[in-house]
C-alpha cells in the first residue's frame, strides 16, 4: 500500500514547496511512483511544474465535481494534481464534520497505485491543514535555521497531537522527518540541527533528523523549472534529498 506524507510548517518560507518537489523528484530517482497535491491556495508548486490549471483541480475533487483518477496529470518525472484559486473559499465551503475526511477519502481510490503520494500545505491553520493531517500517513516538516522554524515545528507538533491523541482521534499520522534545509557549516547552522534533535529525543515519534546543503544550483534549477534530481543530480543537495528518501522509504515500510 501506498504511504500519504503531508508535507507541513505552519511558517512560510522554510522550503514547503521545495522540499515536496526534490522529495519527490528523489522518489522517483529511486523507481518508486509518486503523485504530488497542491493543497496550497496559492500555487506555486503546479506553477513550478507547469501543471494545466484548464483540468480538473483538487478543489473541483473535493467538491465531488470529478473523480480523482480525472485530476490528475504528468508533469515531468511524476504525477500532480494541482491547486486552484478556489482554495481560499475552503474554510467557507467545507464546514462539516465530515469534511475533514474529504481528501482522505479521494485518496483511497488510488492510494495503491502509488509508492509515495505527498502533499503540498499552505503555511497556516485551515480546514484544508486539517484534511492534509487525516489523510497522512506521515508528516515531513521542512525548517530553516531560525527561531520561526522551530516554532513551527512545535505548532504542528502540538495541532496533531490534538487530533490523534485527543478523546475523539481523526489522524493516524506520525512525524516522520524533521528537515533542515540551506544547511551550512557554522555554527548557526549546528545549533538548529541540535534543537531539532533534542525535539526529536523529545517527541513519541523520535522522528529522523536530516539536513540539506545549501546550494547555488537549487537556485539555478528554479530558472529552469527542473528539479535538483534532473538539473544536477550530482549535486550535493541533490545527494543529500536522495539519501533522506532512502532512508524515509525504509523508515516508511
């Protein structure tokens, strides 16, 4: 069976979008099959892989107006379903208990035809973070080396506590990975690795602890609209989202 990994930091600007892409990419790079959602309203994931926005989106899914196997299409090495504008009405349109388990349930049909199926979040609390927490198998939480980050790990760490672990559970999901990303070697940099790893020690899900070098080409492949994995796929960045797939994939078994 298939494994659903919701990719999630409740502050903007840690890598969300890139992390779900190279992870991605990186899956691929390891003959596995992986469909990609655009949970996020504003896109940039389906912009950065070209993704037609004149089919069927994973609103329109959502709203029962497709069936999922409708929405979704190829974009390069792997499969997407893309965002739409019409997220932004989601907290207004999906206001039922039942809801919450709207994208859990779309998956299903197809869960098995995929090795890895990731989900792309916006950056704040919403219906849409909460559908995104049912449906997981696995939470991935991108960060930086910063204050805001590792604040944003404890938010996610806490929100999801509260929906497996409360009286009335809706989530199954365990953080998987805690992922630092534009990592260099001072000691700025060190310290962050450190307070993830005394999170993890922390957490009940001890989860793993990796790092991704900081790296021009990432910039460069952008310009290009490719992955690390096909733009550079020697690359150090490249090699280092390789190693931390393989070792999620095996985590993940």
């Amino acid at each position: 069976m298939g494994k659903v990994l919701g990719i999630v930091n409740q502050k903007g600007g840690v890598g969300k979008t890139t992390s779900t892409i190279e992870l991605a990419a990186a899956f691929v790079a390891q003959k596995k099959k992986v469909l990609v959602i655009d949970l996020d309203q504003q896109g940039n994931l389906s912009k950065y892989v070209d993704a037609d926005f004149t089919k069927p989106t994973i609103f329109d899914v959502l709203q029962a107006e497709c069936a999922t196997l409708d929405a979704i299409q190829r974009c390069g090495t792997f499969d997407v379903i893309a965002s739409s504008k019409e997220l932004s009405k989601a907290d207004r349109t999906f206001t039922e208990y039942q809801d919450l388990f709207l994208l859990e349930d779309v998956i299903k049909p197809i869960k098995d035809d995929y090795h890895f199926i990731l989900i792309d979040n916006g950056p704040s609390r919403s219906t849409l973070l909460t559908m995104a927490y049912v449906a997981s198998d696995g939470i991935v939480i991108p960060s930086e080396a910063d204050d805001g980050s590792i604040d944003g790990i404890w938010e996610v760490h806490n929100d999801l506590v509260k929906y497996r672990d409360g009286d009335h559970p809706v989530s199954h999901a365990k953080i998987e990975l805690l992922l630092l990303n534009k990592y260099e070697n001072t000691v700025m940099h060190q310290n962050a690795k450190e307070q993830l790893e005394d999170i993890s020690a922390e957490i009940s899900d001890s989860p793993l602890v990796e790092t991704i070098r900081k790296s021009i080409i990432a910039s460069e492949s952008k310009s290009f609209r490719q992955s690390i994995q096909e733009y550079s796929p020697k690359n150090n960045a490249a090699e280092d989202y390789r190693n931390v797939a393989k070792k999620l994939a095996r985590r993940m078994k």
